[in-house]
C-alpha cells in the first residue's frame, strides 16, 4: 500500500471519490508510513487507533453520500492544538501528561469535515524555535540529508517550530499537517524541507485551543506537498470564531478555485531591503529566477521599499518574548502539568518553572519579563510596537505599487543538528525573511523552488495583501509549476 503515501491530499481525495481505495486503506498505508519513520522522531504521541476509528466512520460516510471535503485524508496535527482527549504536550516537560477536555476551533473543523488524525506532531518548546531541536521530547531529524561525506550520516534540522509536521509531510507519513507560525514556523520548516507552508492573514484561522506562545503573532496554517493541497486545507482549517477576539469575521472562499494558472498583469515587488549580507549566493540567484519564472509567466516585477525592514527582527524578539513572559505565567504546577513540590508555594513554582521549561523557553522568558519591567517598558516594548506599526505602513505603501511580493523564505539551506546549539543569535537570523510579514499580520507562503549544490530544498516566499491568500495561492500555482521541484527526500517512509 506504500504508492498510497506516494499521493498528493487532491489526489488521495480524488481516488476516495471513484473507490479505487477506502479510507481504512489509506489510513492503514500512513499508519505503516509513521512507523517505519520514527528515527525521525516526528511525532510525540500516535493516535493509531482512533485514526482507525475515524477511517472507519469516513467511509461509511461515502457510503451515505454524506462525506466532507476533507474524508478519509489522514493528516499529523502539530502538538500545539489542544485535542479532546490526546496529550497535548507543546514539546514540553511542563505540560507531560495534559489530556485536553476540550477540542481546538481549528482542529474541530479538519474532523468535522472529515480528517483523519494520525497523531501529535513533534515541535521546538512551546513553539520557539528555528530548528526542532528545542523539544523535550528530543530533536526532529529531517529526511533530507545532502551530500554527505562517504563515512558520514549527516543529520539536519527540519526547521522549527512546526519541524515535526514539516518532516511528516515530506516523509510522506502524512498527505498533510497542521503547524503554526509566529514568525516563520510553517514558513521556514517548509523551505528546509522541501514542501508547501502557508501562514494566512492573522485572524484567519482561529487561535483556540492552541497554546499561546505571542498571541499578537501566533497564526494557525496548512503544510502540505502542493500549493492546491495547501489552498483545499486551508478552507477547512479558515472561519470566523467567536471564541477568538481576535478572529475577522469574513466569508471563507474556495482556494483552490484561485489556480487559474494566470498572472498576466500582476506586479510583484522585488523588496531591496531583503538584500541582506550572509544571505546564501545560492538563495540570492533562486530569487532572481524566481523573479524571472513570474516574469515569463506575464507578471511585472516592480521594486519596492521596506525602510524598516531591518528593524523587524530586534521588533519580533522584543514583542515575542514579552508575550511569552505574559503566556507561560500560566504554567505554575498549580492548575495542569508538572508540578515539582517546595518547602513555600514560591518555591513551588519555582521549582516548577525551572524543571519543566527548557533553557530557549527559561531565556524567552527572561528577555520578556526584563523588557516588560518598571523602568523599561517604555524604552524597549513600547517603542518597539512603534516600530511595528511603521514596519505594517511599509507593507500598506509597497502594496500600492505591486499585488504580491516576492523573497527568500530562508538564508539558508537546512543546516546540521547541533550546529548553531551555541549561538541563538545567528539562531535567531533564520526568521530574518519571514518576520516582517509576521509583524505586519500579513499571508506568506512558501514554494519549494530548487535544490542547493549540496543537495538540500530551497524555498521562495510570497506575502500577500491582508486576506488576500487568493492571490498568493495563483501566484504560488505558477511559481510551483515553473519550478518544477518533484525531488523527493532521501528518506521516504516505508522505502528506507
């Protein structure tokens, strides 16, 4: 049943429609696919049996004639979302053992329309991170590998946080995967691995039932294999929620329907500000082809400025780490998780705290609470949620001059596991191109566009207008089909 992994979520679709395989059948193939990939270390908890369960229920549904749009697809859901009834853990030790009571807005709405949950993806520690490699439940190694030395293995990142559902999808254990994006979390990990990553326009996709990391920036998103399978997910996974504050109560289109394949007279802006020193020689010439694949397709490159551009990231890891601080307040043994007992109810939670966060999480949380402080407040948050709102204008003038932007997605190719462990600022610099988008509310998308000389995936990002992910996806369409990427990861589950 392996040449089932082998479908895109349209075509697994398609087949379930004509019968050429059952839901239990799909299910079973994808269930054989994550455990034949575990030396991956993708997911945190497997959740075969109620895949089974909800496979059964899907084709009896067929049956019926009353299937969703989504039955029978078997997807990994990012260990973010709170699930009924699933540990849910963030990848941390603090939450070990927390059985939600309650189902995520987002994940609610992928089973009702008939996904099949093949288990908790694995992910950097409460969502922070650029690599996987922060979770308590051990780092994601992606299936890529590049060209190695002959006596070697070499073991890369997949990207973070959303690492274990990037890795999942590009495995081939799951036709799809839910992540989450803060500032590059779906972006990024599917750059490095070779797969499609769309964050929509903040507000898109309710935020509950996942765990906070910056509620100001956290945005729920599709991470799939093709640019249609992405547009098909995110129509499930979109909608207004009145649990959510912060959700925008706007009709949901039909996303797919936006691959007309047609760009002719678009303008895509060309940012000089993405510019930036270090920037691999190799991203920087994909981009220029990227510009010139949209450019033979019959849209208008135009350059355009982003003056505040090189603040975004000294902004995000201001206005990210004071939310966090504010976040994970919550998490002090008393409620849920861990607890660790103390002589004081002080010492408890202290006691608490520093053996259930990780040391990113524990250093997060120092920079947001000193930034938040008396004193400070002013001369670090204050002025940079100023910055913010200048960064946003950039965007809002860049958008009365082009229709989509184009850009890097990463810096760099996937990097090996352990190599940056000492130096979270370079750490950090892997947002550089997916921050400001993130800070502005913005869609992004990310498209698999080539591979380096060394063998690895090389993305290329779209941002869109707000709730404009239409146009990123018919953008994306082209740009996905120009380049033609089709390689597939060393390891394929089921075939190593």
């Amino acid at each position: 049943m392996s040449e089932l992994t082998q479908l895109t979520l349209a075509a697994a679709l398609k087949g379930l429609d004509r019968g050429d395989f059952t839901a239990a059948e799909l299910t079973e193939s994808h269930i054989a696919a994550v455990a034949a990939a575990r030396p991956l270390n993708a997911f945190i908890t497997e959740t075969f049996d109620r895949a089974r369960q909800q496979a059964t229920a899907s084709d009896a549904r067929r049956v019926q004639g009353t299937a969703g749009p989504l039955d029978g697809a078997p997807l990994a859901i990012k260990d973010l979302f709170c699930t009924e009834g699933v540990q849910t853990t963030a990848g941390s030790a603090i939450l070990k053992g927390f059985v939600p009571t309650y189902e995520s807005t987002v994940t609610a709405r992928l089973f009702r329309d008939g996904a099949v949950m093949l288990g908790k993806a694995n992910l950097d520690e409460f969502a922070m991170g650029s690599s996987n490699i922060t979770s308590h439940y051990g780092p994601v190694i992606s299936p890529w590998t590049g060209k190695a030395p002959a006596d070697a293995v070499r073991k890369l990142v997949p990207g973070g946080s959303s690492g274990g559902s990037a890795a999942a999808v590009a495995a081939r254990c799951a036709l799809g995967a839910t992540g989450t994006d803060t500032g590059g979390s779906i972006r990024q990990p599917a750059a490095f691995t070779g797969i499609v990553g769309l964050k929509p326009t903040y507000g898109r996709c309710s935020r509950w039932g996942i765990i906070a990391f910056a509620s100001s920036l956290d945005q729920a998103g599709p991470m799939t294999r093709t640019v249609e399978d992405a547009a098909i997910m995110l129509r499930s996974m979109a909608g207004y929620d009145p649990k959510d504050s912060t959700s925008v109560d706007r009709p949901v289109p039909d996303y797919a329907a936006a691959l007309t394949g047609d760009i002719r007279g678009l303008r895509v802006g060309i940012p000089a500000e993405y510019r930036v020193d270090g920037t691999d020689p190799e991203i920087a010439a994909l981009w220029q082809q990227g510009i010139d694949w949209l450019r033979a397709a019959g849209a208008e490159p135009v350059d355009i400025h982003l003056p505040h551009t090189k603040y975004a990231l000294p902004t995000y890891y201001i206005v990210a780490p004071a939310e966090c601080s504010s976040n994970l307040s919550r998490y002090d043994g008393v409620r849920f998780g861990v607890r660790v007992p103390g002589d004081s109810l002080a010492e408890m939670y202290e006691n608490t705290r520093a053996a259930g966060f990780g040391a990113e999480v524990r250093r997060r949380i120092l920079i947001g609470t000193y930034v938040l402080s008396a004193g400070y407040y002013d001369a670090y948050y204050l002025k940079a949620q100023k910055v913010r709102t200048r960064i946003a204008e950039d965007f809002r003038r860049a958008f009365e001059q082009c229709d989509v932007i184009l850009t890097p997605t990463a810096p760099s190719a996937a990097f090996a596991i352990g190599e940056r462990m000492d130096d979270p600022v370079t750490m950090y610099l892997n947002d550089v191109f997916t921050v400001p988008a993130s800070l502005a509310g913005l869609p992004g998308l990310s498209v698999p566009a080539g591979l380096s000389s060394k063998a690895l995936p090389l993305g290329l990002q779209l941002i869109g207008r707000p709730f404009d992910e239409e146009t990123l996806i018919r953008v994306g369409g082209v740009l996905e089909t120009a380049a033609g990427f089709h390689t597939r990861p060393p390891f394929i589950a089921g075939e190593v």
